[in-house]
C-alpha cells in the first residue's frame, strides 16, 4: 500500500489485521522507488493513494509501474474525485478506484474483486465518469450490442458500482452465475475488466 497519512493506516491496518484473506504487506509513504519497492514486497494488488510526497504521484506511480510489470494489479485509494485523476488512473491502468470515505469494507470488497480479475468503483467514482461521457465524450450512437435482459441488468448494477458479490445478492442470483454473465458482457463489449465495461456501456449509451 502506497499511502502517507499516519491515521488512515492505522485504520486500515487495525482493520485488515484480523483478516484471514488479506494481508497489508507494506505501507510505503510515497512512491518516489515505486517499481523497486514493488519488486522488493511482491504485493498480489498495489493500493496507490494519488497525492502523496517525494513528487510522484498515484497516476504517474501507476504508469510506472504498468511499463515494469504490465500484469500487476493496481487499485486506487483516495480522498480526489476530479475527472482528470479518476480518467488518468483507469488510463495508466487501474482495476479499481475507491474513495477512502467509503470505508475499510469498500476497500476490502475492492481488493478482493480485483485479486479475482475484476474491477471495482465507488459509487460517486462511477457517477462522475457517467456524467463526464454524458457530457464531453458521447457524441453519436454506436453499433447494437445484443445483450440479454439479465446481462443488462448485471451491466446496469456494475455501473452503479456494485461490486460481483453485491450483484449477486441484488439480483438474486449466485456469484458464479453473475461471472458467467459479466464473461458474456466482456465479450460482446471486447472488453477484458469491469471497468472497461463501464466506460463501453456509458460511450455506446447501453445504460
């Protein structure tokens, strides 16, 4: 984890101590050696703050980081919610995006989505990027996407930032039938994470 306030880790290692699943391997208060530390901690997901001293900030970490080792998983977490940092991040290459205001459990449904290949947004992250296509980026209708009534439903909720777990239980339907699902969504979207899906339905106008 990538992060320099004292009392934010201390809450989340206070959180995920007790954790039989997830385990913080390192904090590291800024990322200025961010690929040597990477290296050194061999972490499963990295957790990137975005603004954090030394000069280097999450986006750039992520870029990084993303050329070193195009595989690794990154999520941010963090108090910024403007349009550039929010695009900047998913661009260079992060799987999730939470604000830290939404809690340890956010964080920790975050983590777990990503591990498992998919993505995860908070709420407020995936308004602002629906509104900031609404907005600047949709101009025109794309080509019909056949998706069946509960894979729109499934691409609805992931929009809404609901993670496959919470899917799941909103749809009523088991987490192995919802992944058969979002596997369905990728392919026909010719995307291959949840948040590349999102930014596919908000640009074709599918939810």
């Amino acid at each position: 984890m990538f992060e320099d306030s004292p009392d934010f880790t201390k809450g989340m290692t206070n959180y995920f101590e007790d954790s039989a699943d997830i385990e913080i391997v390192k904090i590291i208060p800024n990322a200025i050696n961010v690929v040597a530390d990477v290296e050194k901690n061999d972490p499963d997901v990295v957790v990137m703050d975005f603004q954090m001293p030394g000069g280097t900030n999450g986006v750039n970490a992520i870029e990084q980081l993303k050329i070193a080792y195009p595989e690794l998983k990154i999520m941010m977490l963090t108090t910024f919610m403007d349009k550039d940092v929010i695009f900047g991040a998913l661009a260079a290459g992060a799987k999730g995006y939470v604000v830290k205001s939404n809690g340890p459990e956010a964080v920790e449904t975050a983590i777990n989505d990503v591990i498992n290949g998919g993505g995860y947004f908070s709420p407020e992250i995936a308004i602002r990027i629906a509104a900031s296509f609404e907005k600047d980026i949709v101009k025109k209708q794309e080509k019909f996407v056949d998706l069946t009534p509960r894979e729109k439903d499934v691409l609805i909720e992931m929009c809404n930032g609901k993670s496959r777990k919470m899917i799941a239980s909103s749809l009523n339907r088991s987490i192995y039938t919802v992944g058969e699902h979002l596997d369905s969504i990728y392919k026909k979207l010719h995307v291959n994470s949840a948040p590349e899906a999102v930014r596919e339905a908000i640009r074709r106008k599918i939810v």
